[in-house]
C-alpha cells in the first residue's frame, strides 16, 4: 500500500502561480507512476498530468498543456505540480493519485488540496 499527502494549495490571484507536492510513503518501490488529477465543484474528476516515476516521461490535459508542469524527486519519494500563469478556471481540489504498472487504474489517492484561483 501507498499513502500520498498533498500540500501548497492555497489561493492565488489569476496569473499568478503555485506549487503542489505529493509526498509517497509505505510500499514506494511498487510506484509505476503518478499523477495529478482535479475536481471542481459541481464536475467531474479530471486528470491533470502524470509522471512515469522511472525515465520521467510526462503527459498533460490540453487544458494545462504549456503552463503546469510535473516533475519526481524519486530520493524523496515526491512529486511536483508547479502551475504558472494560473485562470479561474483551474480553481479545483487536487488529487494526488499513484499506481504500480501502466496496466493498472490509479489505485492510491490522497486527500486532496484546495485550489482556489480569483479574477
């Protein structure tokens, strides 16, 4: 088993920017990769970006292609999502999620960390 903790939400002006980190613990060595994914009120949880935790490969949504960016710090056991150039929009809580192969659902979540961006 995985457990994930979230932190850096928080609330930002549009433009500005933020970083969240997701900090692994227990069974670490069984991550394949994680991710990030959101869900704001009212709508449904959407991913975000994913990180392959070895080699570092990267996938975005379209909507934050260009502007967030996923990166590990694998000796940490700790992955980052820095948001730039942050829109209303993206007012949601993150979600932190981990799996142990590219076959597999992301199946450790953590608890979620509020974002709230204002116009």
């Amino acid at each position: 088993q995985v457990q994930l903790v979230e932190s850096g939400g928080g609330l930002v002006q549009a433009g500005g920017s933020l970083r969240l980190s997701c900090a692994a613990s227990g069974r670490t060595f069984t991550i394949y990769g994680m991710a990030w994914f959101r869900q704001a009120p009212g709508k449904e949880r959407e991913f975000v970006a994913a990180i392959r935790w070895t080699g570092g490969t990267t996938s975005y949504s379209n909507s934050v292609k260009g502007r967030f960016t996923i990166s590990s710090d694998n000796a940490k056991n700790t992955a980052y999502l820095q948001m730039n150039s942050l829109k209303p929009e993206d007012t949601a809580v993150y979600y932190c999620a981990s799996r142990s192969s590219v076959l597999l659902q992301y199946n450790s979540w953590g608890q979620g960390t509020q974002v709230t961006v204002s116009s």
